[in-house]
C-alpha cells in the first residue's frame, strides 16, 4: 500500500474513532483522537453540533446531569474550533475564508457556515474570521470603509461608480508605475529590475508613444468603458444594494397600499373599482410569493424537503406566510363581496397592510445599534405568550364570579363567553365600571333596562345587573392579584430577558447577520415588482451567475493547501496550550510555596 494512501486510511479512521468516542461520551479519548486526525476546525465544529443534539435529547428524556455535561462539551467543543480558525484567520487571511464555504464531503458536503446557523452556535459565528467574510460577501465590490449614506446616493446617481467613489481601482496607468519605479531602483538592480525599468523607458519614449498612442488610446478608452459597465453592474447586483433597494421599494408599495385601502376602497364595478393602484399590489404580493419561493430553492441544504424545515426556522418566513394567506383572502373576499358584506373584505385588507408595516422591523435587523433592540422584542412576545397562558386562568376565574352573580340563569348564547371575557380584561387597565359591578347602571328606575325576564329574553330591553356584594369583593381582589403580582410578574420577565439580550447582544446581532446576507445574496438584483424579469430568464441563469461565495468546491491542491494550514495553526494552538498549563502549574506551585 502507498504512503499516501496509508495516511488517508489513518485519518479516515481517526476521524471515526473521534466520532464514536464523542457518541460514547467519552471526552478524553475523542479529545486525542482530534489531535492526531485532520481537519481540525470542521470535526471539533461537528462534535459541538453532535454534543448539542445530544444535550437536547438527554434533556427531554429528563436526563438533567448527563444535558448539562453534553452542553459543556458542546461549547468547549466550539470554542476549540473557534481558536484554531482564529490562529488560521491571523496566518492566511484568504485561505480561512476558504474554510468557512468549502464543502465537506465527510459531513455531507455541507459547510461551516451551514453547520454553524443550524444548530445555533452563536461564539464560533461572532468570531472576526466569520464576520469579516460575511461583510466581504455583504458589500461584494464596494470597499469596506463605504458609508451607507455614500451607498444610497450611488444608487440613485449612478456616475459616482464609474468615477471610482466606491469601487476599488483596478488597473493604474503605466507611466506613473514607471516613474515609481525609476524613483525606487538602485543602481546595483539585478537582471529583472533593469528588464522592467527598460521597458518602462520604451514605452515612455517619445517615438513610441508617436506610433502607438492612437491604438493604445482606443484600447484603454474600450478597457475603460468594459471595467465601467463591469463595476456598475457588480454594485447593483451586491448584498447591501439589493437590500437598500427592496427596502425602498417596500416603502414606496406601504404608501399605495395604505393610499388605496384608505380612500379608493369600493366593490366590483363601483367608481371602476379595482383601481391601478390596487392591482399594482396584486402584482408586488404575488413576485414576494415567488421570492419567498426562490429564498426555498436556493437554499443548498439538501433535498428540497430539508431546505423548506430549514426555511421555516426563521419567525418572519413564519409572519410572511401570514401576510401572504391573509392577502390572498382579502383579494378573494374583496371580489365576491359586495353591499354590506364587503366590510369584511375592508377589514381584512387592513389587518393585512397592519402585518405588512410591522414586516419593516426585519429592516432593522441589518443595523448594530437597533438590530439587538428587535431581537428584545422577539424575545418579550415569546414571554408574553406564557404570561397570557397564566392571565387567561385568572380572567376566566374571575369572570365567571362576576358573571354569575351580576347575571344569574343567562341565555345559553354565545355572547355570554364575551360577557364573561369583559370586564376582567378592561379592569387591568382601570376601565373598573364600578357601577355595573355594584349593580348601580344600567338603573330601572331611569328606564335604561329592565329586571323583566321576559323583555330581556326577547331583546327587547338591556337587563339589569343584580346587586351583589360578593361581587365587589371579587373585584378586589382581581385588582390586586393582576395590577399587582402578575404585572410585576410580567415586569421582571421583561427585564430579566432584555438583560439577557443586552448582555449577549454584540454576539445576538452578528449570529443573526448570516441568515440577513445570505437571504439578500440569492435574492434577485431587481426589486418587487421587476424581480419578474429575472425569473423569466431564469433557466439561463447558469450562463450569467457569478460563483456561489457561501458554498465552493475545492481541487486537490486547494484542499492540501488548507490541511497545511491547520496543521500549522494546530501546533500553534498546542503551543498555547501547554503554555498555559504550565503558567497554571508554576502560579500553583508558587502558590503552594
């Protein structure tokens, strides 16, 4: 057997070794298993999302010890693939952004960007490698250190791209290089210094320049024009300006929505309902279904099953789903209703355009400052939900007292769950109607109701509440438990949560800034509604795409390459280590001493 395939055989079995010893929970051994393997980065990244899946499921089972211990590996796991890429990102700054989109086939061709936003691993995705590649895929063409005021006016002019306010240069003009390079050489230069100060020389010369400007012109002026029209379309087609663009473009589609449900509202046939206006929403609603649909298939996370459990992790595709299916019924109530019906067409429009303006916080999510402030939100909708769970219990409680003994033998009617609902709920926020309650208003003796079972049964009269002390009393202490314990119960859940978030908030943001980029990246670079132009040509797109920057395969050479580097990183990292421990064991001893 060859060498070569000898060492391949070693590290495969290395690698299944390290995998059998983290399944079997054995630390200690699938530690040293990953110091003699390869591939560093992706194994110990691939144990922390193994350990976390197990961590998950030792806690369902009520296995509490075993979860907390999985757990702790998990993150110890991940930070160990957090410090070599961090030890590669400082050697090789390219080679690291190749080990962050190259495909593993040992791990089933995904990548470490996949695993790292599947499973949730927050430190290893903040780490400067990640972020770094993130804001070169973001801004694409446009350097760094662009504002975005500067992006946003290039948008709307243009010229300041081809007059390289934004784009890097590419190419220099030759005779200043050869002036440099006059400047700069020595008079002991070797061969190759006096080929190219010669050639500078010729090309500077007045007889050449006599002979070749006129093509030298026409060529420079074509190459010019090409790296013009190159740089523009590199612009348009970047992260940031497609998300500048289609937040503009969702702006400018709110104010027709809004224009039109507010004033230009009428059933079929009326006043030529439907307006342009309207239909031109129709057609923005209906390219966002085919985005959606498109964010779907350019997933690359497998089968196509796979990629839609993937694409509905994210709460917002969640709420764009519900902004869809209740547009979608709007548009059909408001064809097939007419007359008095068509209220229900009006106010399902408008709870629509109300979803749809609080789609514009996911906006906010591309900003450092206000993007942790949405994911607060989120996080304190989240701990609403289980405070409702507990307010219902109380307002039902409650509710029926009341209900019981202000209006004894009610109608078996509908109506008498929304009675009951009524007052417990307003009363928490100092609507007390103190006089129903004490059985005071509506009176008799004004002729506002009436205590006659027969005219309130038929509907003729509003009844009248019975007087009942109990009641009062119940009400007391609803306004005490509600306004008192379970508000401030609610209170420091808030402030508990946005500590938390505040806390990791730096973290929160850069995590979440992947599934920003990457839905931006595959997003077409035309805006709803002209994005429909892109997917008519879309069975071509093979001939005009550029190369994909979140997953690439690597040659042979390419992969060497970077097992070269993290074997280098490698030594570093056990450099470090054992510098460590042995600062460790001197403080110890010093101690001891």
């Amino acid at each position: 057997m060859y060498p070569a395939q000898w060492n391949k055989q070693l590290e495969n079995r290395a690698r299944h070794l390290f995998i059998w010893a983290v399944l079997m929970n054995r630390m200690s051994l699938a530690k040293f298993f990953w110091r003699i393997g390869t591939d560093y980065i992706e194994t110990a990244l691939f144990a922390s999302c193994l350990l976390k899946k197990l961590s998950k499921m030792a806690y369902d089972e009520y296995e509490l010890e075993l979860s907390k211990s999985l757990t702790r590996q998990s993150s110890e796991f991940e930070k160990m693939a957090s410090d070599v890429l961090d030890i590669c990102y400082r050697q090789n700054r390219k080679r690291s952004y190749q080990l962050l989109i190259r495909e593993m086939s040992e791990f089933g061709n995904t990548t470490l960007f996949c695993l790292a936003e599947e499973n949730k691993l927050m430190d290893f995705m903040s780490q400067t490698c990640c972020q770094a590649k993130l804001e070169d895929i973001w801004k694409d063409v446009i350097p760094l250190s662009t504002s975005r005021k500067m992006i946003v006016a290039s948008i709307f002019m243009p010229l300041l791209i081809s007059a390289k306010l934004f784009v890097e240069n590419k190419l220099d003009d030759l005779n200043p290089l050869c002036t440099n390079a006059e400047e700069l050489m020595p008079e002991h230069q070797d061969d190759a210094f006096r080929d190219v100060k010669r050639a500078c020389e010729v090309t500077s010369s007045p007889d050449s320049k006599s002979k070749t400007q006129e093509g030298v012109g026409h060529h420079w002026c074509c190459e010019k024009a090409k790296e013009c029209f190159q740089d523009i379309c590199s612009f348009y087609t970047a992260p940031v300006t497609k998300f500048i663009t289609t937040m503009y473009a969702n702006i400018v589609f709110l104010g027709l929505f809004s224009f039109f449900v507010l004033t230009d509202l009428h059933p079929i046939g009326e006043n030529g309902a439907p307006s342009l206006v309207e239909i031109f929403t129709w057609i923005y609603a209906s390219n966002g279904v085919m985005d959606e649909i498109n964010q779907v298939v350019t997933r690359n996370h497998g089968s196509i099953w796979y990629n839609i459990r993937s694409w509905l992790r994210s709460t917002w595709n969640w709420f764009d789903i519900a902004i869809y299916l209740s547009f979608l019924t709007s548009v059909i109530l408001r064809l097939s209703l007419y007359g008095k019906d068509f209220i229900w067409a009006r106010m399902l429009y408008s709870l629509t355009l109300g979803m749809c303006f609080f789609r514009l916080l996911q906006y906010f999510d591309a900003d450092q400052n206000i993007g942790p402030k949405v994911t607060m939100i989120s996080r304190m909708l989240n701990d609403l939900r289980f405070f409702l769970l507990i307010l219902v219990v109380f307002i039902l409680s409650f509710g029926v007292t009341y209900h019981a003994n202000l209006y004894p033998n009610a109608p078996q009617q509908w109506s008498v769950l929304k009675d009951v609902l009524y007052y417990p709920y307003w009363q928490m926020y100092g609507e007390l109607s103190l006089e129903n309650i004490e059985g005071k208003e509506p009176s008799e003796d004004a002729g506002t109701c009436t205590k006659n079972e027969t005219l309130w049964r038929l509907g003729k009269m509003e009844r009248c509440p019975e007087k009942s002390f109990l009641a009062v009393m119940v009400m007391a202490a609803f306004l005490l438990l509600t306004n008192v314990l379970l508000l401030n119960l609610l209170i420091a859940m808030f402030s508990d949560t946005v500590k938390k978030v505040h806390d990791n908030s730096e973290k929160e943001w850069r995590f979440h800034r992947f599934s920003l980029v990457y839905e931006y990246y595959n997003k077409p670079f035309l805006f709803q509604p002209l994005n429909i132009l892109v997917y008519i040509f879309w069975p071509f797109r093979r001939y005009f795409c550029k190369e994909d920057s979140f997953r690439k395969k690597l040659n042979e050479g390419d992969r060497e390459a970077l097992s070269k580097l993290q074997r280098e990183a490698m030594e570093v990292y056990r450099r470090s280590g054992w510098t460590l421990e042995k600062d460790k064991i001197d403080k110890e001893t010093q101690t001891t001493v």
